[in-house]
C-alpha cells in the first residue's frame, strides 16, 4: 500500500510540473540531482548577464539558468553567489537562490529565486526596494538553512557595503515574502569588532548544534577588516553580536602575508562526516610567494595554517590570484572545492578540487575546455545540492 501511494504521488509530481511547464511555456527540465555543484558565473551568457551552471561530479557542465535570457525571468546584472534553498514544511518549495550585486531598483543588488525544475528566476528581494526592507548595496553572499520538519526557511545574506558608513551589513531575508531585517551592522561597535568589506559567508552548527540546542554561528570572511586591514574572520551570532575569530594581520595567529593586497574572499566550514570537522577554511586571494593565492585553515582558538598554496605547482593546477574564489565542500568526498574566476584555459575559469590534509589540487573543470561542457567567462560563488 505505502509503495502504491508513493508511485501515485510521484506520477502526480511529475505530471503538476509537465502541466506547469506547458502553461508557463518553458520545458520540464530534470532537478539537478543530488550531490550535483552549482556555480554562478557573472559575466558568461546572453550579453554577459551571467550564467548559472549545474556542474556533475566529474566536472561535466550545462547551463541551468541564463541570466541574460529574458525568456527565463527577470535578467541579472551581475550575479555572483548561490545557495540551493531547502524546502520546509509551511515555506515556499525548493529552489535556487542567486544575489546579484548590482541588480534590482537602482543597482542595489537583488536575490533571485530560481525554479530547480526550469530554470525560471523570480525577484525573492529587491534590495532598491524600500517596502522591503532596510536597503542593500551590494549583495555578495547568501547563507540557507532548513529542512522538511522546519515550519520556514532562513536566508542570510551578507552585504559587502550595506550599513553605517558602508561597512557591510548582515541580512535576515524572509523566505516567503523577501522582507529584509539587518542582523548586523558591521559599523555598530556594539555587536562586536567593526568590519571593512564582508564578502563571504558560512554556517557553523557547532557541536550543540547538530544537536538541536543553541551553539550555532555565522562565519564571515572580510576583506578589510583587522589589524593594517588585511582581513579577518569573524564568528557572528543569529542576533548579530561579532566576534573576532582571527585577525590576517596578526602574526601571533599564523602567517601574515607580505602582499599588502592579498585579502580573504571566502570561507566555508568542513561538515560533521569530514576529517576535518567544524575546521574552518578560508581563501587569501593574492597571497602567497607567486601571489596566486592560499588555502587557509583556521582552528577553533583563530589560528591559521597555509593548506595549499596555489601558485606552488607542485601541489597541482596553478590558480590566477583567488581573485573570485568561492568554496564549498565535495559531496560524498572529502575534498574541498575551490573555484578561480581568472584560471583555466584562456582564463575563463576553473573548478579546483583539494585535500584538506595534503593540500594537494585536482583539476576538476576547466570553464575555457568546451570538451566540458558550456565555456564560462568569471566563474563566482559555488553552492551544492543536498
């Protein structure tokens, strides 16, 4: 009886998003399955407007979403970071979720949801827009968390120059209608540490949060902040008080690079099942001795070791700064997937995948080899389906 029920159910699914597509006049595509690596680059595509890739595990790659397509929704100006948008019991369903730094009223930045069927977009937050909430700058990141017994989903978003003085600003955007609540203000001392330009974001569930209790944090990585304004990683709670977790311009918490410009540009946090658990990692874009960029790991006390060095060929694959990195963790493996917006053939982009111990690269997509799929032109942020 339950299998009969569950082949009835699919059999309705399948045939609600044939009827949907015909309706709307865009075609049934398949859900990029599970495990598969989501990528946005914000310059590929129909007059440049961006493309949102679904890339396999074997680094094969097709066009999910192209931004400049007017036939697929409203069109992007510069997209530059992904999340996949879980679905929740009373929320909206599964989708993509996609901000563009210079979309939306007045260039303020937007948060597109994308159809996971389609590829179809939607404006979730119009970051112009002041009936939604205090306004944007420039979205860079976004943050999602949910599953099917959670009555909604949470988004975060963080803004590179939102807020007091335009030093960044932590967003709460609501899932159903887009309204936007500032978490914090990374120019109000009273959370904590100010900021400088928040760029990347990740979430840290932290050991009593996998257990369902309180202990869960936001990691961000800033381009400016810290001492002589090399960077800094901080720890930020669910209602906005900051903590410096560590400082890229205090030698007392690890290598301090000799490249003035080199600066973190994204970060992420290894899951439970990794060798590597709760480690947070962070790309130091222009930071090395070739100044093609590192890998950096960062412990729970804020100190910093150098992982993998991209411009150290013997390590693998050559990167071109970091410039546009993005980072994410490898499904199913444990590998860290590091994405250059400048490497690859004729520089159009490439997805690294690295050991977290050894620091040793693979090349797993080269975005300027058509043999992989659709070419790229600034590969960006990287998000995974679950």
């Amino acid at each position: 009886m339950r299998n009969n029920l569950r082949r009835f159910l699919h059999t309705v699914t399948l045939r609600c998003a044939l009827f949907m597509s015909l309706v709307i006049g865009m075609p049934a595509l398949a859900q990029p399955p599970n495990g598969s690596i989501l990528s946005i680059d914000a310059t590929a595509g129909t007059a440049a407007h961006g493309q949102l890739f679904v890339i396999t595990q074997t680094g094969q790659r097709s066009v999910f979403s192209d931004f400049g397509a007017v036939s697929q929704g409203v069109s992007g100006i510069e997209p530059n970071a992904v999340a996949w948008l879980p679905a929740t019991l009373l929320g909206p369903g599964a989708g993509i979720l996609v901000t563009d730094g210079s979309g939306g009223t007045g260039g303020n930045g937007a948060v597109f949801k994308v159809d996971p069927q389609t590829g179809a977009r939607t404006v979730l937050s119009d970051f112009g827009n002041a009936t939604s909430g205090t306004l944007g700058s420039y979205p860079i990141g976004v943050l999602t968390l949910g599953g099917l017994l959670d009555s909604f989903p949470t988004i975060y978003v963080i803004d590179a120059f939102a807020g007091t003085n335009g030093l960044g600003t932590l967003f709460q955007v609501d899932g159903r209608t887009g309204y936007r609540t500032v978490i914090s203000d990374f120019n109000d001392s009273s959370k904590g540490t100010l900021g400088g330009y928040p760029n990347s974001i990740a979430w840290n569930p932290g050991l009593l949060g996998l257990l369902g209790l309180s202990g869960n944090t936001i990691i961000i990585a800033d381009g400016a902040a810290g001492t002589m304004q090399y960077g800094a990683v901080f720890s930020v709670t669910t209602d906005g008080n900051r903590t410096l977790l560590s400082d890229f311009g205090n030698s007392a918490q690890g290598p301090v690079d000799s490249n003035p410009l080199s600066y973190p540009v994204s970060v992420a946090v290894a899951p439970i099942w990794s060798s590597q658990a709760g480690s947070i990692f962070v790309l130091d874009a222009q930071a090395g001795p070739a100044q093609k960029g590192v890998l950096v790991k960062i412990s729970a006390n804020g100190r910093r070791t150098i992982v993998s060095d991209f411009g150290d060929a013997a390590k693998g694959p050559l990167a071109a700064g970091l410039e546009y990195g993005a980072l994410a963790w490898q499904t199913g493996q444990d590998a860290i997937l590091v994405q250059d917006g400048n490497a690859g053939s004729n520089s159009q982009g490439a997805l690294f995948s690295v050991n977290p111990t050894t620091g040793v690269r693979t090349l797993l997509s080269d975005f300027g080899n058509a043999s992989s799929g659709s070419t790229g032109s600034l590969p960006a942020g990287l998000g995974l389906v679950p």
